[in-house]
C-alpha cells in the first residue's frame, strides 16, 4: 500500500524514522528546531526528540558543517541542515578537504557517517546568491556521494539509505518539489545508491534529468506523445554513484538523448553524462546528443528573466525534436 504525502513530508518521516531507529542520529540548523524549519521539514521534531538532537543554530554555515564533519568522526550521525546550496560554499573546506577525504587518509579506518541537507534552484525570484544549482561541485569531488530526489518516494527512500552510510551525502532538494505531492509506500522503505528509475518508459528517444527537471521533462514528455513522439523519461536520482546501466540501456533501445540540466551548461554533470555516452555508446546513437541547460549567467531577479535562465518545458520540446529531424551520424558520415 501507498499514502499520497507532501515532497516535505517524506522528508520529515525519512528523518523521524532513522532517529527512533538510531539514538546517533541529530540534526542541526538555522530555525530548524522552534519554527520546524523555512519549508517545515523538521516541524514536530523538537517536540519527540528534544533539544540535544533537534538544535537550532547560529547563521554560521562553515561552523555548522565544521560541527556536523566533527560529530561523524566521533561517532555520530549528524544532518547539517543548510537553507541555501549557496551558503554551503562558507563550508567547502570542511566538505571537500576534511569529510570527503578522511577515509582515505585513515587508511580507511576512519568514517565519516555526515549528511548535508540542502536546497537550491530557481524560483520565486530569490535572485543570484540563493538560487543556484551548484551540484557539478559536489559532483567532482571523490568521496562525496551525491543525491538529488524528484519525488516523495525517492526522497524518503534515498535519505534513510543516506542516514546509513558511513560515508558523505550531499542530499540535494529543490525548493519548488517540496510542496508536490506523490505516492510513498506504506513500512520501511529504503532505495539504494547508483539505482536510476524510469519515470515515463518510451521508444523514441531518451530524456535524463533530476531534481525539478523532473517534472517538466514529462510534462515535455506528454506534450510530445501527442505529436506522436514516444519519449523515455530516466531519473539518475543518485549523480555519484550514477546508474550508467540504465543510461546506456536506454540510449541503446532509443538511439538518441537529450539530457536537462537546471544549472548553468558549462562544467555540467550533463557534459560528463553526454562524454559518457559518446565513449560507450556512439556506434548506438542515431543523432548528436543534445543538452538542455541553464544559461551561464547569474540568475537573475526579475521573475521574467529567472524564467529564460532555466530550462522550461518549451526548451525542452524543441530539443527532442531537433534530434528526432538530424541526420543520422551514420548517413552524415559517409
């Protein structure tokens, strides 16, 4: 059985769940405690738990990383909760230098069981410093595993996996999916690392995308099935480790990819998935790859030009059909 909860709420009982389950569990952050967090993740947690696992915190972002990095060594599970991806870079030290490298200067007897739950993306115009996808940094940094949830199922399923490791998570949400609204299955429900889910299956071509883009690639999706076009929609959910299989088979069934992105193009986790693709499945694609991604600007205030930053539904239309009408690589070859 299944219950139709809130993006938010999946979050909440991902949490609540591992906390009961495992007393070394705590979480930290800015208004996290008494006001139940900005986007009411944390709300009702003070209460059950307490004030020495449920902690508000100063505005002092590099502090509360430094804390949380220092708490896994010891033993603990913390979740660090930064409001904003873009103040998590008050921390880069801490995560890229110390958490992320730890194990491995250990002579992998140390461990560093740390989640870091933040946001970022577009919208409601919060303008250039709190409107960032900034995941291709988390990306390129060895040691650090990388989640970015679409659903309300994923989200809960892929935080209490992320609560078990003994290793860094960067949990990556979007503050326009904490409101949405989807189905969770009912008792335990824990979804592993490096396993991709097909959203929409389809034979024509191949749609990746994750996070918020999820949404508007199968609105794109249904846009395009009544132009006859049958399109498949695949959802990393997890960028390291990344399910490469399911990439591959897909491309291979469709024989072409578009691939979205809500951060800016340059350096993109879309680049590295496209040069993935090329290496092992060039013989297999019947047109370019195409990348549909944030223009490599600051994002803007003016709600209009947030908009035209970002990838929409439209962008994304026009890129299916730009590959479905190329040439094929074999015939543009000869």
């Amino acid at each position: 059985m299944a219950r139709e909860i809130m993006y938010r709420d999946a979050l909440r009982e991902a949490i609540d769940e591992e906390m009961e389950r495992d007393s070394t569990v705590f979480i930290i952050g800015e208004g996290i405690a008494e006001r139940g967090g900005s986007y009411k993740v944390t709300e009702g947690l003070l209460s059950k738990y307490g004030p020495k696992r449920v902690r508000d915190t100063p505005i002092a972002e590099a502090g509360m990383i430094g804390v949380g990095v220092g708490a896994a060594i010891a033993g603990a599970r913390p979740i660090v909760e930064i409001l904003y991806i873009d103040f998590a870079m008050l921390g880069m030290d801490m995560i890229v230098n110390q958490a992320a490298k730890f194990r491995l200067m250990t002579g992998g007897d140390g461990r560093v069981p740390f989640v870091m739950r933040t946001q970022g993306g577009t919208g409601g115009g919060v303008a250039a410093q709190h409107s960032q996808s900034l995941e291709a940094l988390f990306y390129h940094i060895p040691g650090l595993k990388v989640v970015m949830p679409s659903t309300p199922a994923d989200a809960k399923g892929l935080l209490k996996y992320a609560l078990r490791q003994p290793d860094p998570v960067m949990f990556l949400e979007h503050k326009h999916l904490y409101m949405t609204k989807g189905l969770v299955p009912d008792g335990e429900h824990v979804i592993e690392f490096g396993k991709g889910d097909i959203k929409r299956p389809g034979k024509d071509v191949t749609l990746i995308a994750w996070s918020n883009m999820i949404p508007r690639t199968l609105e794109a999706a249904e846009r395009l099935a009544a132009e006859g076009i049958d399109a498949e929609v695949i959802d990393p959910r997890t960028l390291v480790p990344l399910d490469k299989d399911m990439i591959l088979g897909s491309v291979a069934k469709t024989n072409r990819a578009v691939i979205v992105q809500e951060a800016v193009r340059r350096g993109g986790v879309a680049s590295d998935i496209a040069s993935i693709i090329q290496e092992e499945a060039f013989y297999q694609l019947d047109a370019p790859i195409e990348i549909v991604a944030g223009l490599n600007i600051p994002i803007p205030f003016n709600l209009e030009l947030e908009k035209a930053s970002v990838p929409q539904v439209d962008d994304i239309v026009l890129a299916v059909r730009r590959t479905l009408h190329s040439k094929p690589l074999a015939q543009a070859a000869e």
